[in-house]
C-alpha cells in the first residue's frame, strides 16, 4: 500500500518506519536462519561483539513487536550476520519493492539501496568527498601497478641477452615510469584539494610515501624568519 498525504499525516509516517522495520526483521530471521542458530546465538554474537542485543529484544523485533529499531542495533546485528547494514533494511531479491520515504510510491528494492548506497547518483545531491576517495584508491592503484611493471622491465633491462632486447625492456620502463609520476602527481594534487577541504586524504602504502611532500622543518623555518 503507498502512503498519500493526508489531514493527518502523522498517521501515515509509521506506515512507512513499519515498513523498514519488517525489512530488516525479515531479513535478520531469515539470515539468522540460514546460519543455523536461534535468536540466543545471535544475541551471544552481538555480545561478543561488543553491543549486547537480548534474545527477547531480536525474538521481538522478529515478530513485529519491537516498538523501535536503533541504527547501532542494525549495525551490529549486520556485522553478527556477516552482511551490510544497507542489505538488511534493503534486502535484494527477498523483498521486490520498498519506500525510500514517507509519502513515495513503492519502487525496486535495488534501486533504493543503489541510491542508499550512492551506487546510483541522485541529481542534486552532495556525495561529499566519496567520489574524491574512490579517484584517490584508484590512482594508488595504477601508481603502484605501474612501478611493479616499471620494476619488472628494470630486471628484464639487466638480464637482457641482446641489444634489441635491451632496448625494448628500456622503453618499457620508462613508460611504466612516466605513468607511475603521472599517477602520484595526480594524487598529490587530490590529497592537497582533500587537505584543502578541512579533511583528511587516505593513508598510503610505503611504496608511494613520495607522494607528499615532505613535512617543513619546525627549526629551521624559525631560524629563516629569523
């Protein structure tokens, strides 16, 4: 059924948090299940892990009489089951169609957890730096692709047999060199743009500890104003 406003709009808000909530009640029995334990195994899981969740409290949620469903508990209830928090309150393929909010129509279950996600883009949107770091993982990832090749036509240079040879391992290393430079400038410009954004950029392998520039020397920069 699809909530429409009404005079009494409170009255169709629950509708909807109802329906979140059957969501991930679903989906919890059913991975609870799947997994073979009883409602105490996992509340033993969620112990362990650190936020207990009585068997009364997740046999209550199950069953729909659990009054509300805080975001820590689907954390941790996600984490006990091995899963992500998103595929319990958007669980693909067990439940055909959802609200996203209050007053919506139904849509795809997939849909609305691509949007939950940010897999799908919705226009007008602020995603924040995520797009900033998924670039950044992937130019650490052709920076450190690129010095392994440019390493491995190093070698192939000092075991050449033959000039051609040779040469040829060369050209290749100094391509795969020029991508690797190319690479990090790119990412030192980006972690200086995050910097710049009051954030704070991904840490990096050892291999790339290149990449910013080095930190200024307290002392001696006191000694040059000096």
């Amino acid at each position: 059924m699809t909530q429409r406003r009404s005079d009494d709009e409170e009255d169709d808000v629950p509708e909807w948090a109802d329906r979140v909530k059957a969501n991930v009640a679903g989906e919890v029995r059913r991975r609870r299940k799947d997994m073979g334990w009883s409602a105490q195994d996992l509340a033993d899981q969620c112990e362990r892990l650190g936020h207990p969740i009585p068997r009364n409290v997740i046999a209550n949620m199950e069953s729909g009489r659990r009054a509300n469903l805080p975001l820590v508990d689907v954390m941790v209830l996600a984490a006990a089951l091995e899963t992500y928090p998103a595929c319990l309150i958007f669980p693909v393929g067990y439940v055909d169609q959802t609200q996203e909010l209050p007053f919506q129509d139904l849509v795809p279950t997939r849909e609305a957890l691509q949007r939950f996600t940010g897999e799908q883009e919705v226009p007008g949107y602020d995603a924040g730096l995520l797009p900033d770091f998924e670039l950044h993982d992937s130019l650490v990832r052709t920076a450190l692709a690129a010095l392994e090749e440019e390493e491995q036509a190093r070698f192939a240079a000092r075991t050449a047999t033959g000039r051609a040879q040779h040469e040829e391992a060369e050209r290749k290393r100094t391509q795969y060199a020029d991508q690797a430079i190319s690479a990090k400038y790119k990412l030192r410009s980006l972690r200086r743009d995050i910097r710049d954004e009051g954030a704070t950029p991904p840490g990096l392998p050892p291999a790339l500890g290149d990449v910013d520039p080095p930190e200024p020397d307290i002392e001696t920069t006191q000694e040059e104003r000096l």
